[in-house]
C-alpha cells in the first residue's frame, strides 16, 4: 500500500492537474469535475484532496501521480509513459474543439499562425516531449557544399530486450500502423505508444482528405506530418506534386517532402502515404543553383541542378500549373531512365529501382520543387545498396537515408552519445587502446573498430579531453558528409555533372545556360 504522503501527493497533484487542463489547454470550467472524476477513477482514489499542489509544471504533477500509481500496483515502470498519456489526455479537449480551435484562429488570424498554435499545444498536452527533446546533442558543421546539421537522437529511447519481448505479444494490427488516423485517443499498448493527446488537423490535399499534425519527435523546427485518410502505401506520382502545391498555398511558411516509395532510399514506413514538413530549416534551403536549363514550352519555368550533395533537380515557378506538369515529366522520366556508363540501371529483372525524394516550399509567391534523384539497386560489393552508407560508415548510420539527412539533417541513433564517450575516454587515457579486446564482436565499441584505429593514428593517444572530442566529432562529421556523397545517383565530379546534365537534356533539350 502507498504511504499517506505519496497519496496525498498524488491527490494535490489531480486537483493540479485539472487546473493545468483548464489553464493551458482549454477544458470548459463546466467540465472541470468531470474531469476531476474521470482521474480519480483511473487511479482508484475514492475522494480528492481539498489542497492543490501549487505547481503548474506538469512533468513534475505526473511524476508524483505515476509514483502513486507504481506504488500501488496500477502500472508498471515501463507503463510510465503510456499511463502519463492517458492522464493528459483525461484533461485535454476532445478532437473535435481542437479542431474548432485550429479553425478559429485561421479564420482570424491566419493559417500559419493556427498552425504554430497547435505546434504549441503539442507541447502542452505533451505529446511532443520537451524534457525528451531537449536531452539531445545537436550541432553543426560546414561542408564542402553548405552547412549539415547533425542531431545525436535521445528523445527516442531504445527499448530494453523486456519491453521489446512485451512488444511483441501486444500487437494487435490495430491501428494499421503509426501513421493511421485510428491513432487519435488510441490507448496504446506495449507495441504501441499512446496517443489519447494527439491531435490532427483535416485538410483537403489534391481534392481528398489529408490530416496534419506535429510529430511527437520533433527532429527539426516545426516537424510536422501530413497523412492520407486512407492506409495506403507510399507513391510517388503526378498526384504527389498537386498534393505538395496545396499543401504550400495553404502554409506559405512551411516546406512539405516526402520519403521516397521504395526501401532503402525511402523512410522508416512505407505501408501509409504522407509526406513530412515545417519549418525552412534544412539545409538544403540555402543552396543555389549549379547548372541552369530552358525549358523552351514552359517559359515560367526554371530549371537547374541544385549545389548540394545528392543529384537535385531543381524546378521552380510561379506557374502552379507549368510546375506540376514539367515535375511530373522529370520524374516519369527519371522513373525509366538508365545510364550504365555510370551504373544507373531503372530496373533489373522487372524490380524498380528509380524515384525521388520531392521537397516543395513557396518563396515570394513562387513555388520551388527540389527533387532528389534516387535508386535502390544493389549488388554484390553494395549489398546494402549501390547509394547507400558502405559497411565502413554503418557504425554511425545504417538506416536508410530518407528525407530529413537527404536534406542535410542527420538523425544518428542514441547509443552513438554514449559510445562517443567511451571512445574519447580510450584516446585520453594513459593505458594503450585494448586493440584485442575491441576485436571481440560482443564488445561494445567493437562496430567502431576502424574508427578508433584510425583516430589513435590521426591524434595519437593520451590526449587532452577537448582534442579527442574534436576528433570524434569530426570523423563523425566526415561520415556524414561522405553519406551524403554516397546517395548521389550523379556523382559530384566532372563525369557524374556531365552525365547529370545529359538527363535532363534528355527532358528539355540541349538548352544549358551555365
């Protein structure tokens, strides 16, 4: 049984956390008891505390509520975060005056500045965790063709071989998957986050209906997701472009992209259409144009290969029209186009192997649509794919290089802080690099072996704590720089640019303007 001051805590804090739904996220006073009842159920509490914590932080009122309720039995440690979910969302406003809300203040003031309302109630509700954010190590560096943002990801812890073995017994199939519109209220399971705090936003996107909402991660400014009603698989098409042109003409301020539509060079789910947005923070944003094209047909548009890392087809109009007709022959185009004298293959044995990344924004009224050139093929030197991380560099990044590091942001795993770490106290330390026991694959650094061979060659060992930092940041900035080369169809040498420019002359004709 719990003591009488981690109930009476627990108490204080569901009276302040009833005052927190009313103050910050906008529950009528009338529904105030309610609410107040609905929490005491959850936790079994047969009557309320005439005293309310005077607290409005409401990390601090759910931990002193989550400590009653492990205390008592009512969840586990690993329930935690599920169990906070489902309290915030006891004190937040149903969808639908979300909704209403969001409406409102587009109605008055805007649609850009309905949509930082709901990045900011996100946060409120917690559904994006700023605690969890905040714990991650984040920095620049300037490459050879602009600045790449890197981010070491805490905020997504990884699951420990208990909750993974829980996981695996609590799928249910559903929600379909992370991305449905079923998540709305979700309980959520095991496998399963949550997710009675999240709200999305109707809009209609190419003539059908779309939903927007943040992502609970936020790996960049504003990081939101747009979703198809409809679970579907990923696809690029001429639709895709007419979808990012509205989506744009309704948030000015925002971009919009999406993943490619098949694995390797596409995201983490490629089982539901959506595409990814926010802010114009990327990188990729502040690059100029390489190489310009006439398009003789298309007067208003311009076309040019983009000054970045991967092979960037850069259109730009303020012709909607003329935009989404000449993206779509590019990308037709790309879709069955071969270049074996630099290894581009559209297919091999009837797989598809061609598609892009598309990344739309609107500057001053013009519509601008970067389109990453990709292909998926592999082979025996490259069984993880031809433009994709080499074995060398999968101690930093294996994953598929979807559209945030295509961009120029990387997204590196959590364990990578940690090992870092440890890598850094082996290069300051007085003792030689324990070389044999690195060798042994159940030892922790053991992925990073060539790494820490090659520092100890590069700034030697027993060496000061800030230098060894440098180091290991740089080799991880040289890493990521060289993925962003490797996921160039179109490689950045006077071969690759002249083959580049041959695609897509094969487009508009031989009428280059350097």
């Amino acid at each position: 049984m719990s003591n009488i001051d981690t109930l009476e805590k627990a108490k204080q804090a569901v009276n302040a956390l009833v005052e927190y739904g009313y103050n910050k996220l906008g529950i009528p006073d009338i529904d105030k008891i309610y609410v107040k009842n609905a929490l005491l159920d959850i936790l079994k509490i047969k009557e309320p505390s005439e005293i309310t914590d005077p607290s409005d932080d409401i990390y601090y009122l759910l931990d002193n509520i989550c400590a009653y309720a492990i205390e008592e039995g009512i969840i586990t440690k690993d329930d935690e975060i599920n169990f906070q979910t489902r309290l915030v969302g006891a004190v937040t406003p149903p969808p639908s005056s979300t909704v209403i809300e969001f409406e409102n203040i587009a109605l008055r003031d805007g649609n850009m500045e309905a949509a930082k309302w709901l990045y900011d109630f996100g946060f409120k509700t917690t559904y994006i965790r700023k605690p969890d954010i905040d714990k991650n190590k984040m920095w620049s560096f300037d490459g050879k063709y602009g600045k790449i943002d890197v981010t070491i990801n805490l905020s997504k812890p990884e699951k420990t071989p208990e909750q993974i073995a829980k996981a695996k017994l609590a799928k249910t199939g559903y929600p379909k998957c992370m991305l449905c519109v079923e998540n709305i209220g979700y309980a959520g399971n095991a496998a399963h986050p949550a997710r009675q705090t999240l709200r999305a936003i109707p809009l209609e996107l190419g003539g059908e209906k779309w939903w927007v909402q943040f992502s609970p991660y936020s790996y960049f400014q504003e990081h939101l997701i747009a979703f198809a009603e409809e679970h579907r698989p990923m696809k690029i098409s001429k639709d895709t472009f007419i979808r990012m042109a509205d989506f744009v003409d309704i948030f000015e301020d925002y971009f919009i992209g999406s993943n490619a539509d098949l694995p390797i060079v596409g995201g983490s789910i490629l089982a539901h259409d959506h595409y990814q947005g926010g802010a114009k923070v990327l990188p990729i944003f502040s690059r100029g144009a390489r190489k310009n094209f006439f398009y003789i047909g298309y007067p208003d548009v311009n076309v040019s290969i983009a000054d970045w890392y991967n092979s960037v087809v850069r259109i730009e109009s303020k012709n909607k029209a003329q935009l989404i007709e000449v993206a779509e022959q590019f990308r037709s185009a790309w879709e069955k186009y071969s270049d074996e004298a630099v290894g581009i293959l559209a297919e091999t044995d009837g797989e598809k192997h061609n598609t892009i990344t598309p990344i739309m924004s609107m500057n001053d009224g013009e519509y601008r649509l970067d389109m990453i050139l990709r292909n998926n093929r592999t082979d025996k030197e490259h069984p993880y794919g031809i433009y994709h991380p080499t074995e060398d560099m999968h101690n930093i990044k294996k994953e598929g290089i979807g559209i945030i590091e295509a961009t120029g942001r990387f997204i590196l795993p959590g364990r990578l802080l940690s090992e870092m770490n440890m890598i850094k106290d082996l290069l300051t330390s007085e003792n030689p690099i324990p070389f044999k026991e690195l060798a042994n694959e159940n030892h922790p650094l053991h992925k990073h072996l060539g790494m820490i061979a090659q520092l100890s060659i590069d700034v030697g060992v027993n060496i000061h704590e800030t230098k060894a930092t440098k180091a290991i940041d740089g080799y991880v900035n040289s890493t990521c720089e060289k993925i962003l080369n490797t996921t160039a169809v179109f490689k950045n040498d006077v071969i690759g640019q002249d083959h580049f420019a041959m695609f897509i002359e094969s487009v508009v004709g031989k009428q280059a303007q350097e």
